[in-house]
C-alpha cells in the first residue's frame, strides 16, 4: 500500500504525544511499517507541536511535507488552520473545537480568528469537527481530549474497534484505562 500520512497538532501539553504513540502502536500491531516523528515548539509554555505519524509497506522518512497529509488531527482549531496547507486535496481534518489563546492574542496586539470550522470548510476541506473537552469531561477527565480525538478518528479506518483499545490497553496506565475507554468510544460515536 501507499504510505499515508497523518499529522497530530496542538499546543504543548494536550497529550498529543501519547496520541502518536497510540496510534503508531495501533498501526505496527497492524503490520505496517511505521514511522513518528515528534516536533516540540515551545510546547512547555503553550506553543505549537506537531507529530507526524506515516505508516505504509515500507516508509523511508518520518516528515511530511506540504499537500501530503491524509489527516490532521487537532486539538485546538486555530491548530488546524496553521496546519491546513499541509492537507491532500481530499484529507480530513479531525479537530476540537476548543479555543486556545495565543500569546498574540493574550498579549491584545491580535485577535482570535472567529468562525474558523467554517473557514476551513469553505477552502474545500472535509472538516470533522466536534467538542472534545465536553466530551472528554463527560467520560472522566478533561485530559481525555486526545483519547476523544483518536476515537473519531477511528471512524476514517477500516480497522476492529478492539485493536485501537488494545492500544489503549498497552499505553495507558490501567487505573485510567476504563475512563480512557469511555472517551474513546464518545469520539468515536459522536454524532453531529
């Protein structure tokens, strides 16, 4: 098979790292070959990171450029927007809807973009987009948001729900493994 391409961003401390890990977990027990490459910005102090995950028969590099995602999947929607040229013409955008201030933003020389699910839609992006923090809270924990996003995400593979919580079970510290559960299936079968 061709290599796809999946990126995960947001802004440091949302659990994005664990979500690549999941998820390269979940694809190598798939027998794929799989390549992550973890980017940090200033991810200690609410700064942008980006995690490329590329799975496939034989994947040379763990990068990927412009125009070569299938998926992005992002924590914050302002995320999603900064990443956006990244997209292929017919990838998917799974985002939270949730709003992060900037610095910019918080320091008042900008303001936050309003309106920006639409933004993305009217560029011809397939934008899936829904409310991970209410759902991630619903389940346990407002940490959860990443375990929500990978389970709607799950809707774009044709892979057992039961392989992507084995990687659940393989990752995730068994104390939070039955709230992490019960975030993953709110993702995966949220409705809009």
């Amino acid at each position: 098979m061709e290599t796809k391409n999946i990126m995960i961003v947001g802004v440091g401390g949302q659990g994005s790292l664990l979500a690549s890990k999941l998820l390269g977990h979940l694809l190598l027990s798939q027998g794929y070959d799989v390549k992550v490459s973890e980017v940090h910005g200033m991810s200690q102090r609410g700064g942008s990171v980006v995690t490329y995950v590329r799975y496939g028969d034989k994947v040379y590099s763990p990068v990927i450029d412009l125009g070569e995602a299938d998926y992005i999947v992002s924590f914050e929607i302002l995320e999603a927007a900064r990443w956006l040229p990244y997209l292929k013409k017919d990838g998917v955008i799974v985002t939270n809807t949730q709003q992060m201030d900037p610095m910019p933003v918080i320091t008042g020389t900008a303001e936050y973009p309003e309106d920006l699910v639409n933004k993305l839609r009217a560029t011809g992006a397939k934008v899936d987009a829904l409310d991970c923090l209410k759902l991630a809270t619903e389940a346990g924990s407002s940490k959860a948001v990443n375990i929500v996003l990978l389970g709607r995400l799950s809707h774009y593979f044709d892979l057992p729900a039961e392989d992507w919580l084995a990687s659940l079970e393989a990752n995730v510290p068994a104390k939070f493994l039955e709230m992490n559960k019960k975030a993953f299936a709110l993702g995966k079968d949220y409705k809009e």
